[in-house]
C-alpha cells in the first residue's frame, strides 16, 4: 500500500464525500460532529428539502439552506412524546437537587485546553497524570493543586491556584455545570470534566445545596427535560438508521454520544 492510498484511508467520508483534507487531523468529536452533519444534509438532498446544488462543507460549517433542510427533515422523522405527569414526577423525585434554587459550588480547576492543531492524545495523557497526582497527592500538600494549576492550566485562573470562587449553574457551560451541581461530592471529582473548552481537573471546595422547590413549580422544567432526552435518543436512533444505509469510512458514529445532539 502506497503513502498516498494509506493518507486516504484516513480520510473520514460520508457515501464518498470528504469530511476533511488529507492534512486535517480533526479530534473524534469533531469528525463525528461532520459526519452527522454530512449524512443529514445528504438525506435531505435525497427528500427533496434542499437543492442538490448544495455543496459539501469544506470546513465542518453547512449552508443556512441545509441547516434549515435538516431541521425540516428531523420534523418529518422524528417521533418525540409528551412525557407524562407520572414520568415527569418520577424525573423530579431522582433529580429533586437539580431544581433546587441558589445551589453553588466554590470550584477550582486545571484547564487542558482544547486548541486547534492540538494533539488531543498527548493532552489526554498529560492531564490523565496531572489528574492522578493531584488526586493521589492532595492531601499530603496544602497547595498541591494550587501549584498544578499554576503550571499547567491553561485558564487565566491558573494564576490564581486555579480558583474560579462561587459558581451557579448559570455561570458555565452546561457541560461543565453537570459535572457540578446534582452531586454531593467535596474535593477533586474522581474523574476528568469534559467541556468545549478541553479536559479539566476539577476540585469541589465548599457546597451551599440551595433550597428545594415544589414539583408543581418546576413542573414545566422537568417536561421539558424529559422532552429534550427524549429527542436526544430519537436523532441518535435516527442517525443509526441512517448511517446503517450508508457507506461510512473513518468515523464510527457509535463511538460516542453523538456531538450534534448533545
């Protein structure tokens, strides 16, 4: 096999078209984020919903036309149900610390930021052993974490030990906020916190748990909860379907929640 044919084996395609360059070495994440995008913009090309003279994304970014193509599409296709009073207090009795009020938590992190040309592997690696030393050593030293975060964070925060004081769920990523609030946890989460951002180390300080609010409150929330999984699981479910009738070449959309529809 020659160095060409194996450079374009690398290459991440949807029914022949590329997702990339050759000279692209797009994280995971991203190359299934283009693929979803890609089989759904070519299936609403095949239902007539956009013109066929659409092209191809060059840069992981779809035409307006196709974007409003695949929202249509998922109108058609998808089947999300009214979640029922019974299931939305079922929600709220397993969640009940989610719809509390005035929940904050005084957090300090280690950002392993996630930049362009990155190599996402050895990022991965580097803050799998800060991550473990931080853990294992913590205890033992005051300012361990403080320290790590000086050195190796990427966060302006880093100058700081790290410190990012009293957070509520509306001051950060939804990503970030469910690694957050809903749990009892003090001290460095037993795992790394994924973000938009990159990979984080992230130390719980203090708790204040905020005060619980009735079911009938909240209720509107909890539905709308419910109805959002739900629609989670039906593009997935959707996207497999397609993908199955495909012809998909590097990417594995199985391989992970599917990023368009977290």
């Amino acid at each position: 096999m020659t160095t060409e044919t194996l450079r374009a084996s690398a290459l991440g395609r949807v029914n022949g078209v590329a997702l990339h360059t050759a000279d692209d070495k797009l994280p995971p994440d991203e190359l299934r984020q283009r693929a979803c995008a890609e089989l759904l913009r070519q299936t609403a090309q095949a239902a007539g919903l956009l013109d066929a003279n659409d092209a191809p994304s060059a840069d992981g970014v779809i035409s307006e036309a196709a974007a409003n193509a695949i929202d249509a599409l998922l109108e058609q296709n998808l089947n999300v149900p009214e979640p029922s009073d019974e299931a939305c207090r079922r929600h709220y009795a397993a969640h009940e610390s989610t719809y509390r009020t005035g929940a904050r938590v005084r957090v300090r992190h280690i950002l392993f930021a996630v930049t362009p040309g990155v190599d996402v592997v050895a990022l991965r690696k580097r803050a799998e052993s800060i991550f473990l030393e931080v853990r294992c050593h913590g205890g033992r030293t005051a300012d361990s974490f403080a320290d790590a975060a000086r050195k190796w964070s990427n966060c302006p925060s880093g100058e700081h030990g790290g410190d990012l004081g009293w957070l509520g769920s509306a001051d950060c990523a939804p990503e970030f906020a469910r690694e957050l609030f809903g749990h009892i946890e003090i001290g460095v989460l037993p795992r790394l916190v994924h973000s938009r951002f990159g990979l984080h180390v992230v130390e719980v300080v203090e708790r204040e748990p905020g005060v619980a609010q009735p079911f009938e409150s909240v209720r509107s929330a909890v539905a709308l909860s419910l109805r959002q999984q739900s629609y989670v699981t039906a593009v997935r479910q959707y996207l497999q379907l397609l993908a199955g009738e495909a012809l998909m070449e590097g990417v594995d959309l199985d391989a992970a929640d599917t990023p368009l529809v977290q």
